[in-house]
C-alpha cells in the first residue's frame, strides 16, 4: 500500500511540476533580463477614471498626484464616480478638481456598475472618441509623478491594454499588509514584467491599468460585473487575441487593509471571484489552448486554476486508493499525516523563496527599515497559508461586494520617506 500511495504522490507532484514549469522561465527572465521600454511620438489625450466609495480620507490625495504629473494637464482629465456614498467624498474631490458625477443604486453594486455608469456619462457629454484612452484607479491610489508619461509610452507602441508596477503605501504596518505588497511586487517583476519580455499577455490587477477608446466601445463600455472584474476583464480580452502590455517604469501605490477581518473579507471577494471567472471561462480558455495554441490562455488558465480544489480532489483520490486496498485507519492516518506535513514544509520553503529572491531584487522599492524587511520574510507563508480556509469558504460561501475602509492619506514623497 505504501508503494501504491508513493507513487500516486510522485505522479502528481511531477504533473504538478510540467504544469507549472514556464514559471521558472518566467523567474528567470525576471531576474536576468532588462525591462522593456519605449519612446512615445506621440502624446494622447486620456480620461482618468475613479469608482469611490466613502474615500474622502484618500481621495484628494489621488487626485493631487493626477495633477502634479510631468504630462501636460491639458491632455488629462479627473472624473470620480461617487457611488452610493454617504459621506462627503463627492464634495471632496471636486474642491481638489475633479468631474464628479453621483451614482446610488443599491442593487447593483460594485466597482464593475460604476465604471460602467461613468464611462455613459463621459459618452454622453464628451462623445465616444474624445479620450484616446481611459485610466482606471482606486480612491487610495497614489502615482509618481512621471506615472502617465511612462504609460504613455508604451501605450503609443500600440498596446491598447496597459498594465503598471503596482506598490504599496503601508508594506511597513504588519504582517499583513507586507504579505500584500511583497506579493504584488513578486506579480509586478516576475510575473507582467516576464510575460511582457517574452512576448505573452499581462493580466489586470486590480487597479493602474490604461484601456484604448477601441476596447471600451467594443464592449459597450464596461461589461465585467463579477466580484473581480479585472481578473474578468483579463480573460475576456486574453480570449479574443489581445494583448495586455505592461509598463515597468509606471509605479503607483496601493493601500493594503490592516486588519484581518478587512483582509479576509477582501481575499474572500477575490477567490469566489476566481472561481466565478474560472468555471464561466475555463471552458473558452481550454478551446484556446488546444485548437489554436494560445499560450497567454494557458498562462491564464493556469493562474485561474483553483489549486485547493486541485488539492482537495487529489487528498481524496489518495484517500479512495487506501479505503480499496482495505489498508488499516493507522496506515491512513500516517499516510495522510505524512502528505500533510510535506506539502506545508514544501509551500512554506516555496513561498519564503519567492519572497526572499523579490525583496532582495525589489530592495530599495520596498520603504520600510531592513529589520521589517527580513522579518517579513518569514511571516510571507503565513499570511498566503491563510488562504487555505479563505478559498474554502469561498466554494460555499453566497458573497457580496464590500467597501474596504482606507484611510493613509500620505504622498508618494512621504510613502518613500517612511
């Protein structure tokens, strides 16, 4: 029984293993490789796009780092969606000069819904072809000052989807909000930056992305309303052949929750999110694969991938292997026991690896002394083991979208002077 069960482990971790390789290269070419960059000929007019709820803590600060950038202002204009607000954010962020329009609906809630609402207002004042292109942030954003000059460039390079370098503006306040930020620096590098060298499609997270006029009239404005309608927006376009670049010189900060009610409630949107987008895609992204050999759909496919459930089907698989060869619970119980403690040694040396090789290569963007640096390494696994009951509780869990409270009102000076 013992060799029966050896070699179902093996079989696995080795499919395991092929499945996931290209992100080895993808490692590589991170570490080894210089970033891509342009030269822009030409400079487009852009309409900055903010979904805000209740954010009058952040918002103008936002809006500030829009107004002190190195691109002419002429060419940018600040719209905010105040939706279903009931503070002053609305009052707010026209005292720091936005366009705001007021949106209340209860039913239909979400970032999705409101992106959607502003982009028809925009349409119907300003037609459908005055902006070349739309930025979409959150309300806590903050942007360097060469931010949209540098995402010019490589959207005027023809890419008409626009990733950027996305930071953090408390990786220093504990545990958790450093598990965000050492993660989204590991995305930044060694995943867009890597798939951008090599030629494959970048996915949209969250928030700092740019999107041609083109995409948005395609779509009828804005289509994707699941509860992570990046991730939606991804694959929707990754499926129809475009190509989401990304630009490595525009950084910009992102408030992480510190709290871990916050956090869980957060991470719980975004894996019912994941499986929403994996079951309504997965079956497009595999035709993809297979019938026109579209790698960007399986890097996809791969990142959509929901691995517990993965990892559940194959403990139960194991489990179905002891109950036929009629083995003793004993057996089991080691057997299961055995697996177990092998795959938490073996994610948390992964996951302390992938955030050792990000903050020694990300090093002097992460602002926070070097004590927390190095302390934060060893709590990284722990925050991402914390998924585990997060994505069980998503399979079953009927969830709705939740404002997550921001308040770190600070500049990009001040960010980098922590």
């Amino acid at each position: 029984m013992g060799n029966t069960l050896d070699i179902i482990i093996v079989c696995i971790l080795r499919i395991f293993v092929l499945l996931y390789l290209y992100q080895t290269l993808y490692l590589l070419v991170g570490l080894f490789c210089k970033p891509k960059r342009f030269v822009a000929e030409n400079f487009h007019r852009y309409a900055v796009l903010i979904s805000a709820r209740n954010e009058r803590a952040v918002i103008a600060n936002l809006i500030e780092s829009i107004k002190n950038q190195d691109y002419a202002s002429e060419l940018v204009d600040i719209f905010v969606v105040a939706d279903n607000c009931t503070d002053d954010t609305a009052v707010v962020a026209r005292q720091a000069g936005a366009i705001v329009f007021e949106r209340y609906d209860e039913q239909q809630k979400g970032k999705g819904y409101a992106l959607n609402y502003l982009l028809g207002m925009i349409k119907q004042q300003y037609g459908p072809d005055y902006y070349e292109g739309y930025f979409v942030f959150d309300a806590d954003n903050i942007l360097e000052k060469d931010y949209i000059s540098q995402m010019n460039t490589v959207f005027d390079n023809g890419y008409s989807l626009v990733t950027s370098y996305r930071n953090s503006k408390n990786y220093s306040d504990n545990w958790i909000t450093s598990g965000y930020g050492l993660w989204f620096l590991r995305e930044a590098r060694y995943l867009n930056n890597a798939r951008m060298i090599l030629g494959a499609s970048c996915v949209v997270s969250g928030t700092g992305f740019l999107v041609h006029k083109d995409i948005i009239k395609r779509n009828g404005g804005w289509n994707c309303f699941l509860l992570t309608e990046d991730i939606q927006f991804s694959t929707e376009n990754i499926i129809r052949g475009d190509k989401i670049g990304y630009c490595a010189d525009a950084m910009f900060y992102d408030e992480q929750p510190v709290r871990f009610i916050d956090s869980w409630n957060q991470r719980l949107r975004w894996s019912k999110g994941f499986y929403q987008v994996f079951f309504r895609y997965g079956r497009d992204l595999i035709k993809k694969i297979f019938i026109e050999f579209k790698f960007s759909c399986y890097d996809m496919f791969m990142t959509l991938l929901p691995g517990l459930l993965v990892t559940v089907l194959i403990i139960l698989a194991c489990l179905g292997v002891v109950v036929a060869e009629d083995t003793s619970s004993k057996i089991l119980m080691d057997s299961l026991t055995s697996l177990a403690l092998y795959s938490v040694v073996a994610s948390y040396v992964s996951f302390f690896v992938m955030g050792l090789i990000t903050t020694l290569t990300e090093w002097k963007n992460i602002y926070c002394n070097t004590r927390k640096k190095v302390f934060y390494l060893f709590t990284f696994p722990i925050f991402m083991f914390t998924y585990l009951p997060i994505s069980i509780v998503a399979l079953f869990a009927k969830i709705h979208w939740k404002p997550i409270p921001h308040s770190v009102a600070v500049t990009a000076n001040q960010i980098k002077g922590q």
